[in-house]
C-alpha cells in the first residue's frame, strides 16, 4: 500500500506539532522562566550550595550505578544468549521487573527489607550499615530501576553476531577470557555505549523510587530532580525561579544524553 505525499507530509505535519507541543514547548517555557530575571539571578539558584550538592550526588549517584549495571548487563546478556543454564525464563522476566514496577512500589519495598524493623533493616543498622534514607539506598533504589538497559541493548546483538568467532577462538587455544576481550568485547560495544546512555538518563532523572528512600536533606540526601521538587513545593516566587534553574540543568543534561544517543544511534544498527 502506497502513501500518498499528501498523506506524508500530513503524518510529518501531525509529528511534528505533537513534539513540539510535548516536549519542545515545555522546554522553552522552562528556559523563558530561568532567565526572566536575568542571567545572573538564575546563575545565583544554580550555585547555591544546596544546588551545587544535589548535582554532584546524582552524578555521584551515577557514576555507581551505571558502571554495575553495565557489568552485570554484559553478564546477564551472556548467561540468556550464550548459556544453556536453567532459569533463563526465570532471569529474563526478573530483567524486566523495573519496566513494570512503580519506581514508589520499588522504593517502598526498599524500606520494608531493609529499613528499621524489615527483614533485614535491625540486622543492618546493628552491623552499622545505614541504607534507608541514606545515600547509600538512593543509590541501590537506582541500580534496580536501571538495570534492564544494558541487557535489553547488548543481548540483541550478542544474538545477531553468534557465537562462531568465539568457538574458532576456541579451537586455537584462546581461553574464555582472552575470546571475551578480543572477539565478544569488541562486537558488542556499540551495544554497551548505548545501553550505558540510556542507563545514564534514568540514574540521573530518577526520582520515585530515590524520593522515598531519601530524607531530602540538602547536602547529604537531595538530588536534581528533588530539588526541584521541593523547591517547586515552596511558596514565593524565588523558589519558583530556583526549581526552573535547576530544571534548566536537568534539560541541559538531558540534551547532552540526547546528543550522545543520537551519535551512538547510527552504530549501533550497524552492529546490529
């Protein structure tokens, strides 16, 4: 069936209205809003010491949580490719648990198993190990909403290449080590840098399931996304200004991630 050009600029005319109504429009007004009181006022709410703290932990929050779940996202993408383990049903359903799960539901179990009086929480906080409203819990609530990404990019591609470099690799005398390093490694890194892309935006942006394991100290357990919250929630109109300039950084951040995806995007079809 033929697409008329009408009917194909039509269809571009439609996308195009819709992104822009979504997501360029809102953006604008958050970028009109930072700066209406002058480039300095808004510099002065992004460097604030609350601003400047919450940055730094979710970058720090991040930089921990993406480098686990890229190991474990090349591992768990071999275990369902390459081995014959049972349970491999079992692991790829449990994979996509955080893309059906409420990040609050994540967030609340959390505390459940390991806040004061879970399963594990006394046990813990007798051994002094503090995770429920604590950077440490904000940090394992985004390891488990983020973990599907690498596995969802890598495993694809582990599928198309195949496995019969690895066995010629094996044949020669190359151990497991040596054939992942030289011949898997290198056929599934586009996969890698994308899924580490995709899991990058998530640790960054996420706020339900770190909102309910965080105090919301400014300082010590307040991200981004949660500053802007609570400044959202604050009454005055300098508050206001403050959540848009810390919005601004997150749509900044968010731009580069786009940037990258774009970039990656070309070779990792090509991997594929």
């Amino acid at each position: 069936m033929r697409i008329s050009r009408g009917a194909k600029l039509s269809l571009r005319t439609i996308a195009i209205l819709y992104l822009t109504l979504l997501l360029l429009l809102p953006i604008g007004v958050v970028l009109i809003r930072t700066f209406e009181h002058g480039f300095g006022t808004a510099w002065n709410w992004m460097t604030t010491p609350a601003a400047v703290s919450a940055l730094w932990l979710s970058l720090l929050i991040a930089l921990i949580a993406v480098p686990l779940n890229t190991v474990f996202g090349i591992l768990a993408s071999m275990v369902l490719v390459r081995s014959k383990v049972r349970g491999r049903a079992v692991l790829d359903a449990l994979i996509d648990l955080p893309f059906v799960v409420s990040p609050v539901i994540v967030g609340l179990s959390l505390i459940l198993v390991y806040g004061k009086d879970g399963w594990f929480g006394n046990w813990l906080i007798d051994h002094g190990i503090t995770l429920i409203y604590n950077p440490a819990g904000m940090i394992v609530a985004t390891v488990f909403v983020s973990l599907p990404f690498v596995v969802r990019e890598v495993a694809p591609v582990l599928m198309e290449v195949g496995d019969e470099q690895e066995q010629a690799a094996s044949t020669l005398g190359a151990s497991s080590w040596q054939a992942f390093r030289r011949i898997t490694l290198p056929s599934i890194r586009w996969g890698v840098a994308y899924g580490v892309v995709l899991t990058t935006a998530r640790a960054l942006g996420e706020i339900g399931a770190v909102a309910v394991v965080s105090s919301n100290v400014p300082g010590s357990t307040l991200t981004l996304p949660l500053l802007v919250q609570q400044r959202d929630a604050d009454l005055g109109a300098g508050s206001i200004t403050g959540a848009y300039a810390a919005a601004t950084e997150l749509a900044v951040i968010s731009l580069v991630v786009l940037l990258a995806m774009t970039l990656l995007g070309p070779r990792r079809q090509e991997a594929r």
